[in-house]
C-alpha cells in the first residue's frame, strides 16, 4: 500500500499548452458565425432582448449596407452566447459590434464614430 502523505493529491502532469490569443479565437469564431448566418456582415450583441425584460444574450445581423438579417430566435440566442463566452473580459452591459471579416470587436458608440469619421 502507498505511502499516505498529507496535504493535495498529486495532480497528473497536463501537457502544455499554448494560449490562443483573442484575435485569433475572435476570428474563427467569426468565421463559423459567417457560415451560420449567410449574407451577415456584423453581429450586433447584447444582454437585453428587446422582447423580454430581463438579461438575455441576444444577436441582431446586419450585411454590409447595414440592412437587418431576419435571425430565428435560437440563431440570435446562440450566436451572442458564442460571442460573450469566447470575449469575456468585455463589458457585456453595453452593445458591441462583431465584424465578421475581421473579427474585430467594437462597442456600439466606438463603431459609429468610426463610421462617421472618428469623432
């Protein structure tokens, strides 16, 4: 019988791994949004669905002109949960745009400043 020794169990050696940085999980996971929603060029998230009145991660789609994608609910619940979980240190109380492209994470008043010019 082994020898019993006090304290934390031995962990077993995990093998290492390497981080994968944000941009490139930001950017896959775009990539599988774009397959999933087909035409869609942004995805604008939030915890605030406009039909219920309490937090619910919902995702509205928009192409490239800027005109909303019908969503069914399950793609628009799904999608923004995909989107909170892979960028958790964002702060989720305010809107952000998702740039399927590039993968580039914006809050919605940075992104319409930059739409405008910057300002």
């Amino acid at each position: 019988m082994p020898e019993h020794r006090p304290g934390r169990a031995l962990a077993a050696d995990a093998p290492e791994r390497t981080p994968v940085p944000t941009t490139a999980r930001r950017l896959r996971l775009s990539r599988l949004l774009a397959e999933m929603i087909p035409g869609a060029r942004t995805l604008r998230v939030t915890l605030r669905e406009p039909a219920r009145a309490w937090p619910s991660p919902h995702a509205s789609a928009y192409d490239e002109i800027g005109r909303r994608l019908p969503l069914n609910p399950p793609q628009a619940r799904t999608a923004a949960r995909w989107i909170i979980r892979a960028c958790p240190e964002v702060d989720w109380r305010q809107e952000h745009d998702l740039d399927l492209s590039t993968g580039r994470l914006l809050r919605v008043t940075e992104a319409r400043n930059a739409a405008v010019g910057g300002r």
